[in-house]
C-alpha cells in the first residue's frame, strides 16, 4: 500500500471505491478484516470501460500474469471487484493483494473473447486460472488419403491439409498397438513423404510382404486404395461392417479356388475378431462422444473426460484442479473452453453434468471448430445417465489416486529431508547436467521435479555460449549464472539443487551461489558415481565424508533416477544437435550446395545416406537440384 498512499491520503483510501490520480484508476477491494487490496487500470477509467465483451488480465509488479478472464460486459464485471469481500485465506483475496495492474481488450463478440481467454491463459499459465495441467502431447493416427498412394503414420500435429486425422489417443500404447495391428492387416507403403520416389530394387518390406512395393511398380492402384479403405473403415470403428464385407471376400474367393488369398482373408478375420473382443462397449447408439466427469472434495475437483467413438470407449484422461477460485459451473466451461482447439476437435456430442456458464457461446464456438453441429448437454434418462455416472466415478476416483501420491510424498520428502540434512521441504528439485563432445556441440541440460513429479515445462536446454573448448566447469558455472539469476528475478528458485558430479562440481555450483547471494537458500548436493564397489556417493557442503546410502534406499533411488532424466534430456539434445552439425559439415561443403538445396534434398530423399546412395538422376530429380549440382553432389560422395 506504500506506493498508493503518494497519491491518496488514508481518508480517501477508505471512503472511495475509485479513486482517479494521474490517468490510473485505484480499485480498493475491501476484505473481512477491513484490508484493502489495489488494482491499477492503465490508461483508462471505470467510466470509460465500456458495457461490452472483451478480456482483463491482471498483473502482479513483475508484469507477470496473474488470471485472466473474460466478460460479456467489462464494466460490470471489473466493477464487481470493487464489492469483493473475503477471508484473508480466500483465493481471491490472496490473488488481489499482489495485483498492480489490469489490462483489458475489447472484442467484437463474447465468442471472440472466449477464444481468446482460452489462447491467454494456454500462453501465459496464470497462477490463479483453472488450467488443465497435461504436459503431455497425445498423438493422432494420420491417414494421407490426399497421396497418390496413402500411408498410415503416428503424429503429433493436426493439419489442414488434406489428411484424415483418428485421436488423440490418450494411451500412446493402444495407439501403437492400432498401428501394429494395420500394418499387419493392410501392407501400405511405410516410407515418408508425400510422394514415392521411384526405386530400382524393391525395399525390404516389400520383400517380406508387409508393402505392396508402389516404388518399384508392382502395386495395383485400386487393390492399395481398397486396402486404405479398409484402413478408414477400423479407424472409425466399423469393425463389425468390415468383418461382414471380409467374409465375403473370403467366401468369394474360395469358390474360385484362390485359396491363399482366402487364407490371408481369415487371418484378418481372426485378428479383427480378437481386437473386438478387448473393446469396451459403453453405447448402442453407435455415436461419437465425450462425457465430462466432475467431482469436488473440499477445495478440489477432480476431472474425467471419458472419451467415446462409435459406441466404445476409447480412452480418458484426468485432471486434477486445487482449490480453483471460481463456481463450479464456471470451472467446468473453463476447462471445456481449454480442452477443445484446432488440435483436438470436438466431438458431435458433449455429456456434462450439469449445466455450466457460456453454454450457448461454447456451442458456437465448438460448432465452428468442428465444421458441423455440436450438442452439449446435460442427460436425464436412459443410457447417457449411466455413461454420465461413469464418468462421475472415474473423477471420484482421481482423488484416490492423489491421496496415495500425497502420502507417498510426504513420506519420502520427510526421508530426504532427515537424510540429506535438508533446511527445507525439498518439493522443487533441479539437476543439471553437461552433454558435449571434445567441447563441441556443448549443452547444459536442467530438469525439475515438483513433489515427487517430472515437471517437464520446466525442464530446459543451454547452449553453451562463452566457453569454446572442453572445460565441463567452465560451462556448469555459465549455466547456473543464467539459471540461478533468472530465478532470482522470477523468483523461482528450487528448493533443493542436485549438481551432477562430485566435490568439484558441487563447489562451483556453490561458488556461483555465493556471487548471487543465494547460498543459504537453497539446499545443495552432489551426486557422483564412483567405485562399481562403493556405488553412489551424495556430497554435501560442508560436510568433510559423502553421504552412502544403501543401493535400495528410496531417497537415493529418486535422487539417481532425476540425475538419470537430467542426463537423457541432456544426451538427447547433444545428439541432435551433433546430427545437425554432421549434416551441415557434410553437404555445405558441395560446390553449389547452399541451405536452400540442402533443404530440398534432405526433404525430398529423406537422409544424408539416401543422398549418397542416389545417382545423378534420382538428385537432379529433385525439384531446385539441377543436372550440374547433380553431378557435383554425386562426385563428392563418390570419388575414386
């Protein structure tokens, strides 16, 4: 409050609820305890908010966003803050008492501002919104169908462009097994790209007959497009339909005595009918949708989405929500309005259970989306009662699930703690690691653990930048000077930091800490491997001997399996980028070759050893590659 009392005295302070001073407005939102919290409005009144929809994101001093929200009317709801009145412990109290400033935008329409609520709050991860926390990118099965010869493949992206999109799967393993179970039923090309380069010898899987070999001609163009369909026709769950239209393939084609071809039919057969069996029927009316499941327990809710296609379920995901400020209803058109995107598409049919805010704009919207009519509704009777009382379950069942990771926690953070020594309750641990290779391609790699969890948004990737040869502590000290000093400006220091090494590396991870100033507030440990016979070895400052705990130990296993994650994050990036640097060495080098080439033929062969396997007419083939720079590309893979 130090900084408004230089433009209003204290009388003021408590007899007006806007105050205007130097073209900013002072909301003073009263609590129960006679506390007032401020909201600055930049360049604007309350009265000359309109009456019109839009969006407000409140700021804390750092500019960082707190919530963003949305209106049909701006002035009414801003306004409404200037009422709000609660406990000191309440949500909204806490969040308005580190709030400086309000910025708002006008919209055309409240479909407009919903759409861009939802984009604010995926981009900015505000502290105080209902986010459906999901680091997780779930994949979709592609179908090329806009090819001249279709393949089937896992991506993680959908695209307007052509293709028929099945997803997301929310177990990549049953999405894998999908993908399994077609590529043994239907042998469709598997090499990428939109066209098929031509071949003279046929690939491998042509040879063991798991593709009808278009590259090198041998494939019926109506025989593959048949097998697509066939394809389109499990995708969508029409199993069933496809059983019958096999059966007949098969009986026709024993009548004319083509008996391997009706052999390799049965065996589809078999396959289809065993995949028929695992799937759980959860509807009769053969249509495809979502029902959301709520349940609160106190402060919380939890959240099922329980997805169905065609009458089976075919996945779920849960999401966890603590202590969100808003109604229920709110909440559940909150995470509707986050859930569905350009990504993932709604589907025909919502099943909610009950009614929520914004039900007529959220219908607009998902109707836009989809490109058909969407229908979100609360059932009564019959069987969507019961799909809705399933997924009821499922959310109830969340909590569950959140009490045992909650107990397993606390069990083994209060281990760590009288173990290690620790000053405080270590819920955020970071490791760093150090990839590179002589010095080159040189990369710090930082993990971070919240409550026992991988918290992979904040995971990050360092290229080293200042150190130009092989010295692992001069590139630990660079990344910890840029990790440790964002933190203290975004004040989001770990509590506990685990430096990958020994002594050595733990005494420049605390000679850095000492520069900043941050020593004393965060724990520090190292962690090294050292004799196969004396395994793990934990050092902490300070402390003359390491810390030996048994190999069975919990703490020393979670402290070895994030040391582990730090170092996979880390090799993995070193990789690629090792790659690139090789591929970059060995094309850049060809007379004539810039990035632009180099692009077009790593697009259009697919490989670094594609190119060197092609000759001069496959090359000049490429579109942009000439019959010159074919030639030289040829002749600098194959000199004599």
């Amino acid at each position: 409050m130090q900084h408004l009392k230089k433009y209003v005295n204290s009388e003021t302070l408590y007899t007006q609820n806007d105050i205007s001073c130097k073209g900013f407005v002072w909301l003073l939102v009263k609590g129960s305890n006679e506390n007032y919290h401020n909201i600055m409005f930049p360049d604007s009144t309350i009265a000359s908010i309109p009456h019109s929809p839009g969006i407000y994101q409140m700021m804390d001093a750092k500019s960082r966003v707190l919530y963003v929200g949305k209106a049909k009317d701006l002035k009414n709801r801003l306004t409404s803050y200037t009422r709000f009145s609660g406990s000191d412990h309440n949500k909204t109290t806490v969040m308005l008492s580190h709030v400086v400033k309000v910025d708002t935008v006008l919209t055309a329409t409240e479909k407009e501002a919903l759409i861009l609520e939802a984009s604010l709050i995926k981009k900015h991860k505000p502290k105080y919104n209902i986010i459906l926390r999901d680091d997780k990118n779930y994949p979709f099965i592609k179908v090329t169908v806009s090819d001249e010869w279709p393949r089937v493949h896992m991506t993680r992206r959908r695209s307007k462009d052509g293709a028929r999109y099945f997803g997301p799967y929310a177990s990549s393993s049953a999405m894998w097994s999908t993908l399994r179970l077609l590529a043994n039923l239907f042998p469709l090309r598997k090499c990428k790209g939109n066209t098929v380069r031509p071949r003279k010898r046929p690939c491998l899987n042509l040879q063991m007959g798991n593709c009808l070999g278009p590259c090198v001609g041998a494939a019926d163009a109506l025989h593959y497009q048949d097998q697509v369909k066939k394809v389109l026709m499990i995708l969508e769950g029409r199993n069933k339909s496809l059983i019958r239209e096999l059966k007949q393939e098969m009986t026709s084609a024993a009548e004319n005595l083509h008996f391997e071809r009706a052999a390799e039919l049965r065996d589809q057969i078999q396959a289809l009918g065993k995949t028929l069996e695992k799937q759980i029927v959860a509807s009769s009316n053969l249509k495809d949708q979502d029902v959301f499941g709520y349940c609160r327990q106190g402060t919380s809710i939890g959240l099922t989405i329980l997805f169905i296609r065609d009458g089976l379920v075919t996945g779920s995901r849960s999401f966890f929500l603590n202590n969100p400020m808003e109604t229920d209803s709110y909440v559940l058109a909150q995470a509707l309005n986050q859930f569905y995107d350009d990504n993932i598409l709604p589907p025909k049919e919502i099943l909610l259970p009950f009614a929520i805010d914004d039900l007529q704009v959220l219908t607009e919207r998902f109707t836009d989306l989809l490109g058909s009519a969407v229908s979100l509704h609360t059932p009564m009777r019959g069987d969507k009662v019961k799909l809705q009382e399933m997924a009821n379950a499922n959310a109830s069942h969340i909590f569950d699930e959140q009490e045992k990771k909650e107990r397993s926690w606390q069990g083994l953070s209060a281990s760590m703690e009288k173990l290690l020594h620790l000053e405080q309750i270590p819920n955020r641990i970071e490791c760093l690691d150090i990839s590179n290779t002589s010095g080159k391609q040189a990369v710090g790699s930082l993990v971070c653990f919240e409550k026992g969890e991988a918290a992979k948004s904040s995971f990050r990737h360092y290229k080293i930048q200042t150190v130009p040869g092989p010295d692992d502590y001069a590139m630990m000290k660079e990344v910890l000077q840029r990790r440790l000093s964002r933190g203290i400006k975004e004040d989001n220091l770990p509590d506990l930091f685990v430096v990958d090494g020994g002594r050595g590396q733990l005494g420049i991870a605390l000679h850095v800490a000492d520069e900043l100033g941050i020593r004393d507030k965060i724990d520090w440990i190292g962690i090294a491997k050292e004799k196969k016979e004396e395994g793990e070895k934990l050092y902490k400052p300070g402390r003359k001997n390491p810390i030996l705990l048994k190999a069975h130990n919990p703490v020393l296993l979670y402290l070895m399996h994030i040391r582990d994650e730090s170092h996979r994050f880390g090799v993995t990036f070193h990789r690629k980028l090792r790659g690139k640097a090789s591929i970059a060495s060995t094309l850049d080098s060809i007379p004539g070759v810039g990035s632009d080439r180099k692009r077009k033929l790593l697009k259009n062969l697919g490989s670094v050893k594609r190119i060197k396997e092609a000759d001069i007419q496959e090359l000049s083939s490429v579109p942009g590659i000439g019959k010159d720079t074919a030639e030289a590309v040829y002749k600098h893979f194959h000199k004599t």
